[in-house]
C-alpha cells in the first residue's frame, strides 16, 4: 500500500501534489462547516418558535385572567343584580 502511495506521488507534477493535499484536508473543513451551520440555524428556528409561543401564551393568559370576572358577572345578572346591566 506504502509503495503504491508513494509511486502515485511520484508521477504527478508539485502543483497537483498541492491540490490533493489541499483537497484532502478542505474536504472534511468543508463537512463540518456545514453541519455547523446546518445546527446552528436548526437552534435558531427552535428560538424564534420558542418566542412565537411565548407571544401567544402572554395573549391567550391575559384572556384567561380575565374570564372568571365575566363569569362571575354574567352569572349576577342573570340572578336578577340590575347594578350590573350598565357594564355591557
């Protein structure tokens, strides 16, 4: 295997022995870049997801605070409070 190695380097001229070499190491630079960005921007779109909940947790809560008031409202009227008829 060394001597055929060392055979196939011997018949090709210095700047194609330069790019094999540069080929050989940019190749897995070139994987792992990609992977790196690949996961990167798969941990950016779980963040801006992550936001988007949270908007809509702030705005379905606000609304659920506020449902036992008009329950509570709702239910005196219909008992016959009159006070509350003006807050339609």
């Amino acid at each position: 295997m060394l001597k055929l190695s060392v055979a196939l380097m011997n018949a090709i001229f210095y700047k194609s022995k330069m790019a094999l070499i540069a080929m050989v190491f940019l190749v897995p630079l070139i994987i792992s870049f990609t992977l790196l960005m690949m996961t990167l921007t798969d941990g950016i779109s779980a963040s801006k997801k992550e936001q988007q909940g949270l908007q809509y947790i702030l705005t379905v809560s606000r609304l659920y605070q506020n449902l036992p008031q008009h329950r509570g409202m709702t239910n005196a009227y219909r008992n016959g409070n009159l006070a509350l008829e003006s807050r339609k």
